[in-house]
C-alpha cells in the first residue's frame, strides 16, 4: 500500500510540474530571414507604381519615364481621355505636358474631334494649349483641310492661338499646295497675321522648289506673294538667275523692274560674276538696269585683282548711263577697300558727271586708310 501511495503522490507531482506556465515549453525561435523579408513585403505594397494611364499616375511621371505612358495613352477609350488630361495639367513637367498631350489629342481627335477642340479650350497654359492644336490639326487636315483653315481663321477669341494655328497649318501643307494656302492667307483680316503667313508660304516654297517659285511667280496671288517671291528667290541654291532676270523683265513698272533687277544681278554677280557681266552687255539697251550696273560694278571691283581688269571691263559697256553707274561704283568701292587711289582715279576718268561720280570722288579724296599704294 505504501508502495502504491509513492507512485500517486509522484504521478501527481509530475503532473503538476509539465503543467506550470513558468515550465512551458518556449516557441521555436524565428528565423533571421524571416524577419528582415517582412519589412520589404510591407513597403512593397505601400510603393507600387500606380497604373500610367491614370490621373495619379501621368502627374507623376518625370523626364526619365514619361515614355512608357504613350502607348496606355495613344490606346485609351474615349471616357478615359478627360481623366488621362487632369492627370496630364497637374504633371510639374512642362516637357512631359507638351511630349504626351500629342499623343493624347491625337486619340481624341481620331474619336471625337468636336470634343478635342472643346477640351482644348480648357487647357490653361498657351505652349500647352498649342501642342493640343498641333495633333488636332495634324489629323484634321488629312480628312479635311478646308474645315481646318475656316476653323483657325474664325478663331477671333485667342489672337495667340489662332497665329500659332496659322503657323501650324502653313508648316503641316503649305510646302504640297502653296498657292492653295497663299490663297486662303490672302483673306485673313490682320494685316499682320496675313503679311507673317505669306511669308512663311514663300519661304517654305523657295527652300523645297526653287526653280518652281521662281516659274510661277509672275502669275502667284495675291501680288504681295509674287514680290516676296521675286525679291528672294534670287538668293536661292539651284535657281536660274537669267531666267529670273528675264521674268523680272516683265514686270508692269520700271520702278519694279529696276528695283528687282539689281537684286537679281547682284545675287547673280556674287554666284557667278563673269557670267552676270556678260548678260548685262547683252541687254545694255535697257534703261532700268542702271541701279543693277553699279551693283555689279561694286562686286566686281571686290573679286578683280588689278584696277586694269576692271577699265577693261568698264569699257565694253557703251558709254552712257549704265557704264557711268559701273565705273563710279566700283572705283568708290576699289578705294573704299584701301586699294590704289590712283587707279580709282583713273577708273573713275570713264565715267561722266553724275551723282554717283561725285559721291564716288568724295571717297578717293577722303581717304580712310593711311599708307594705301599711290598707283
């Protein structure tokens, strides 16, 4: 009997030690690994990128990725558009607004052109409302260009948007269809929005066809383009400078023609001199090249090396007004250059009185160089 009370006492004595809280057996510790891995799960999930074609997402994109956002963009529905735009204007980067709203109306416009210009409107910045026009138009103009036009000359409400639209539109078409647009610039109102249109059309005309300016330029309209066209023209690579002299020629007044044909055969006369000397000889008869004479003359007197090259030149020329404009420009410019003075002079004894011998005679005996050569 004492033998079975020993076992219960130590059957209880043992129960009761593995059950005391303060003898529990310790969790298993957790791993080191374990750990550190949570802190960057947690931040993950606070730091994700937030979708591109998102208003959050396109105001914080930046210079470096501003990129990945145009194909969500360039492929967005209609209804996601306004919101891709809130996005966009809160966007501190200016040159992320203007690379991205490009893409941007250009989808809209494609969906729903009426609500692209509506939308437009309401941009606040005008360099950025100006990108908007710039995709707007870039797809109008390939369905309807006439409707493109009448738009952006109706536009009386933002005279700044609606000269950037005229620029917009000549630099998108002029080049394909230049007197179509010198057309419709002709009508503008603002005498000084229709003068910067002509002018753009002229310019990009000339840089692509030269040759072609210069063919169709008597009959372009209104009159303000063909003179634009005659007076510059001239300076163009490639152009054919006795043809345009020869169109010069036609003009309806000698205060045109002579005007133009100094300008032309200065331009010649810097290309090819000899060349432009020996066509004026060959229409030494006409009266209104005598301002065009002492242009030549003054350029030749720069690229002649001896004072007795250009006498002997000066004397092809018959006497009379166009040899006396030759001799007394270059004899003023060969002393002017702080050449011989006595060769001007002597050059200058060809020609007979005139105001261009008095002025060129001022100039030798006024000598602006000391220590020139006397002969």
């Amino acid at each position: 009997m004492l033998q079975a009370l020993l076992h219960a006492l130590c059957g209880i004595a043992g129960f009761w030690f593995v059950s005391s809280p303060d003898q529990a057996v310790p969790p298993a510790e957790v791993q080191p690994s374990l750990k550190k891995s949570a802190k960057p799960i947690a931040s993950a999930r606070y730091s994700a990128p937030l979708p591109l074609a998102s208003e959050a997402g396109l105001a914080q994109l930046t210079p470096e990725d501003w990129a990945e956002a145009i194909h969500p963009v360039s492929q967005a529905r209609l209804h996601e558009l306004p919101v891709m735009l809130r996005g966009l204007l809160r966007n501190p980067f200016p040159e992320v607004r203007r690379r991205l709203l490009h893409p941007l109306f250009e989808r809209w416009a494609a969906l729903d052109h009426a609500g692209a210009l509506a939308a437009l409107r309401g941009i606040p910045s005008p360099q950025d409302k100006q990108s908007a026009l710039r995709a707007i138009l870039g797809v109008w103009t390939k369905s309807d260009a006439d409707a493109a036009w009448q738009y952006i000359t109706d536009m009386e409400d933002d005279s700044v948007l609606q000269e950037a639209g005229i620029e917009i539109l000549l630099g998108l078409n002029a080049g394909a269809d230049p007197l179509r647009y010198a057309a419709w610039a002709g009508q503008l109102d603002d005498v000084f929005l229709r003068e910067k249109a002509l002018v753009q059309i002229g310019d990009g005309w000339m840089q692509k066809d030269p040759q072609g300016a210069l063919a169709a330029a008597l009959t372009a309209e209104p009159a303000r383009l063909r003179d634009y066209l005659l007076s510059k023209v001239c300076h163009r690579d490639g152009v054919d400078h006795a043809a345009g002299l020869e169109t010069v020629a036609q003009l309806p007044t000698q205060a045109e023609r002579s005007r133009l044909s100094e300008e032309w055969l200065g331009a010649f006369a810097n290309a090819k001199p000899q060349e432009a000397f020996q066509w004026l000889l060959g229409h030494a008869d006409r009266a209104e090249l005598q301002k065009a004479a002492g242009t030549l003359g003054g350029i030749l007197a720069v690229k002649t090396k001896t004072i007795a090259e250009l006498r002997a030149l000066a004397l092809q020329l018959p006497a009379g007004p166009l040899r006396d404009a030759f001799v007394a420009r270059a004899a003023d410019e060969w002393a002017s250059a702080g050449r011989s003075l006595a060769g001007a002079q002597d050059l200058l004894s060809l020609c007979g009185p005139c105001l261009e011998r008095e002025s060129a005679q001022e100039t030798i005996l006024q000598p602006k160089w000391e220590n020139r050569p006397t002969d």
